[in-house]
C-alpha cells in the first residue's frame, strides 16, 4: 500500500526529541497566545460594552476578541520566516542525518547543531523562506497533472472525480515541500536554488509514487487532527464561557487551534520523516531527467523563477553564491 516505515518514522522522532519538544512549544505556545490575546481583546470590547446596553456589550465583545485574535494572526504572519528557518528545516537537517547514519548529538546541542546547518545552506531565513514558497508553487503544478490524467478519460462523472481528487492532493502534498528541502540540504551545496530544482525535477519524474504516499500520510494525518478536534471541542468551549461575555464561536474556533497544533508539532515530523523514507530510496541512483526538466518549465512559472534564480546564483561571485542571491 505504501513504501514507508512507520517504526522507523517513530524512532527518528523519539531520536530528534528536542525537536519533538522544541516543535511543542512553539505550536502549543502559538495556540496559547492566540487564546489569551483573543481573551483579552473580549475583555476589552466587554469593559467598553459596559457605555451602552446588553446587545452593544454583546456586539463590543466579539469585535474585541476578533480584533485580538486579527493582531495574533498578524504576528504569526511575520514570525513564519522564523519557524520555517529554525523550528521546520532545523528539524528537516537532524532527520538527513539519521537516514545517513550520522551521529546525533543530544539536547539542546542537537538543536544548535541543526541551525549551524540551516545556517551553512541558507544564510538568510527569507532565502529559505522564497525558495520554499516557489518549491510550493511548483509542486502545485505537478498534482494539477493528476486531475489533468482523468478528465480526459471519457467516463461519466470523472470532471467531478478529479475535482475532488484534485482538492484531496492539494491537502497531501503539504508535506513534500519539506522533503525538496531536505535534499536540498543533503546535498550540501551551496546554491541552495540549484539543489532545489533538482530535487523537484527528481519528484516530478517520481510523482506517481510520491503522491500515493502522501496520500496515505494525509488520510492519516488528518484523520487524527480531527479526532484531536474533537477531543478539544469540550475543554475549548470551557475556555470560552471563562471568557467575559461567553464568546460564542470560540469553542469552534480554538478546538480548530489545539487541532492544528498537534498537527504541526508531532503529526507533521511523523509524515515528512515518512515521506523523507520514499523520497530518497525513490530517487536514489537517479539523475534529473531533461525531458521531465522541460515539462516542468511549461507548467510552472514558478519553476522558470526557481531555475533563472538557480542559473543566476552559479554564476555570481562565491560571495553572492553563498548568499542564495543572482549575480
């Protein structure tokens, strides 16, 4: 059914746990901050509420905790540069050196280790930050060529299939963007923007496999976030009625936070240590197929950037090429 070892995925994650714990407290202290903030933006909206009558502090109330909930969300906004840099491809640099065998070290050295490596491949947290986002932005093409594959086979209701097939790969490959990094530090180059072209035109010409694994991990995944979802329902609509004037769509939405938190902080590592498992057996002794290079070239705009920026850094000064940027 799948190409993955979910033992081996379990002890890789018990052998980074100071990433395991670091990953913790990020999301569950994002999750944290999002609820206080949002509770002392309803208890601001409740104390100016108290100028009119019952329906105004009602009113004053949700504005106040949806504005505080607004400004959270605008700092995480800036913030993801940071995480992406230090708390996902951190991690993604311990994983490599297990898969090859290399020694760890323990506590928090394991983490400094891995920043020394981030930093080695990637200078600049915006240089990590806009190849991943191309990186994205490419792989979305690919998944398109699944949905494109169906709708040409003439069977009733295959436009509706592959919409929704189409929906359910866009959620699966959320994963993959971390495993074209991995490569992209394993192969320790330093014209970061050149390994990750190589790792997409390596993923394009193995997206079949890559793709039903990511398949699998995402019903997984998910399925386990919504359990967690529901398990929160209860605990969240507690923290909502201990909140000033009882904020009524809280409960939905901080269930969704807690959620979301165990999905970044251990459900996520587990899959990209999984689909790491695939991507690199998959791939290995391959070399990156011209044709498959091309095609890439006609489906994605992203993926032009990605290779002029690739070309653009080979040819700069060692300087320039360590940096990530184009002559």
């Amino acid at each position: 059914m799948w190409d993955f070892s979910m033992g081996n995925a379990m002890r890789m994650m018990l052998q980074t746990l100071p990433f395991i714990l670091l990953r913790m407290a990020v999301y569950f202290g994002i999750t944290l901050g999002y609820i206080l903030v949002t509770g002392i933006g309803a208890g601001v909206g409740y104390g100016v509420g108290g100028f009119g009558d019952e329906s105004f502090r009602a009113g004053t109330t949700f504005w106040g905790g949806f504005a505080g909930f607004g400004i959270f969300g605008a700092l995480m906004y800036w913030a993801r540069e940071y995480i992406l840099y230090i708390v996902k491809a951190g991690h993604i640099a311990v994983l490599i050196e297990l898969i090859d065998g290399k020694p760890m070290p323990e506590g928090r050295s394991q983490i400094n280790h891995a920043t020394d490596v981030v930093k080695e491949r990637f200078p600049q947290a915006s240089v990590l930050f806009a190849i991943d986002q191309l990186i994205k932005g490419v792989i979305r093409a690919i998944t398109g060529l699944a949905r494109g594959i169906l709708t040409i086979l003439p069977v009733p209701g295959v436009q509706q299939l592959a919409t929704i097939l189409s929906a359910f790969l866009r959620v699966a490959v959320g994963f993959i963007d971390e495993v074209i990094l991995a490569y992209a530090i394993r192969t320790q180059s330093t014209n970061a923007w050149m390994s990750a072209k190589q790792a997409l035109v390596l993923y394009g010409q193995n997206y079949k496999v890559m793709l039903k694994n990511a398949a699998w991990l995402a019903l997984f995944v998910y399925g386990l976030s919504f359990l967690v979802f529901l398990l929160m329902l209860a605990p969240a609509a507690l923290v909502v009625y201990l909140m000033p004037g009882a904020w009524a769509a809280g409960g939905l939405v901080f269930a969704l936070l807690f959620a979301w938190s165990v999905k970044a902080a251990l459900l996520e590592p587990f899959a990209i240590a999984c689909m790491m498992q695939v991507y690199f057996k998959v791939i290995e002794g391959q070399q990156p197929n011209p044709e498959w290079e091309a095609k890439l070239e006609q489906m994605s705009g992203k993926f032009r950037k990605l290779k002029d920026r690739a070309l653009g850094a080979a040819d700069a000064t060692p300087t320039d090429a360590q940096s990530g940027q184009p002559a």
